[in-house]
C-alpha cells in the first residue's frame, strides 16, 4: 500500500482558524453559499503572502491572517490538478465544495499552525469568561499567576485555544508601563511557554521558540 503523503498549506482568518481547532484541528470547516471552492496552496510563501499582506487587511479575518500545513493522501489529491494564479509560486488547488468532508477524511495527522500575523484591530478569541480579548486576557492572566498557580493553569484549559493564537500577538506588544515592570513581560511570557508545554507537550506554541 502506498502511504505517501503530499504537505499542503492553508491561509486562514481567525474565524476560521477557530473553527479549526474546535474540530481539534483535523478539519477544515465547511463552505459558505458564496464559496463553491476550497484552496489549499502549495508552498508556504504562497500562503503566507496571502496571511499576511491579505487576510491581516480584512476585517471579516479578524485582521490576522494564520498559516497551516498539513499532510495528504498524495494519491488522493493528485486526482486535482495545479493551478497557476500570477507568478510560478502562486500555485494551489481547487477543490470543490461538495468534496471538502471527503478531502478532510484524507488529511493525515494534525493541521498544524505554522505562522501568524497581525494588524491594529486584531482582538483575538474572547475569554471563556468574560469580555477580555488578547490584551485585556494578558493582564488578566498575568494577574492571576501572582495569586494562584493552580487558577493559572486552569486558564490554559478553558482558554487554550486563544492562548494559542494570541501568543505570539503577545509577543509583537509593548505592555511595560502599563502592566509589567522592565523585564518582567519576557519572563512571564517564557513561564507561560513553559506551562504549555507541561500542559500540551505534543503541540508546539508558536512563537515560543523565539523566547530562547
């Protein structure tokens, strides 16, 4: 049996980027009316171009635009063929809409996140609990972790999701003079690396490298 496999990769907003990860990152969600086609691109640049300089722009992406790559059948998605949309590495794939629950049946593994980019206006996922988005959930978890080790790994459970996209937004703030002391965000941010990876060992918080 031939279990080769073909890397593809998604430029998504953040709407659809947390519909992503609420089906645990192993489907792409479904296709609106107005979308008769589903692309997946070929080569990261393609998609971050597109990420960064396009969906970062759009409001109805939440102004970010996120990377993801993943893994298919190669015999599968060899029945669809390249398309070329402007220069030789505009390439991707068109995929009608009625046949995304069967492409999605085909991805092997994880659809992972890859790079994320971001814009002013960008707001992120909201709190479980209340109507804290990425900057305000950053003080509100920095807070917490002064008073309760135990309540600041809970946040990580109820807002795993957000922590993940926000995180390296986090990383591109300024919070010193508002929040933190000189020095003290940087720490922080490597101790909330590290509580990730305690908590979710087999995935990678992107951005956190950068810390190091």
């Amino acid at each position: 049996m031939n279990n080769q496999t073909t890397s593809l990769y998604r430029p998504v907003g953040l709407k659809e980027m947390q519909l992503i990860l609420d089906a645990d990152s192993k489907a792409f969600p479904p296709r609106l009316p107005h979308q008769p086609i589903f692309y997946p691109v070929l080569n990261f640049e393609y998609a971050e171009q597109i990420a960064r300089d396009w969906n970062t722009k759009d409001g109805n992406s939440g102004f970010a635009g996120f990377v993801t790559r993943f893994e298919i059948d190669g015999d599968y998605v060899s029945q669809f063929p390249e398309h070329v949309v402007g220069t030789n590495h505009h390439r991707e794939l068109w995929i009608p809409a009625e046949e995304l629950n069967h492409f999605n049946q085909r991805i092997n593994g994880h659809i992972q996140l890859i790079a994320a980019y971001y814009r002013e206006g960008y707001r992120g996922l909201k709190h479980f609990y209340g109507d804290w988005y990425a900057d305000e959930m950053f003080e509100k978890l920095y807070q917490t972790s002064l008073y309760s080790a135990q309540d600041f790994s809970g946040e990580f459970t109820l807002n795993r999701n957000a922590i993940l996209l926000n995180f390296s937004y986090w990383l591109t703030k300024d919070y010193s003079g508002k929040v933190f002391f000189d020095g003290e965000q940087k720490r922080f941010l490597n101790h909330m690396a590290e509580i990730w990876r305690l908590k979710y060992p087999d995935e990678q918080l992107l951005g956190a490298n950068l810390l190091e």
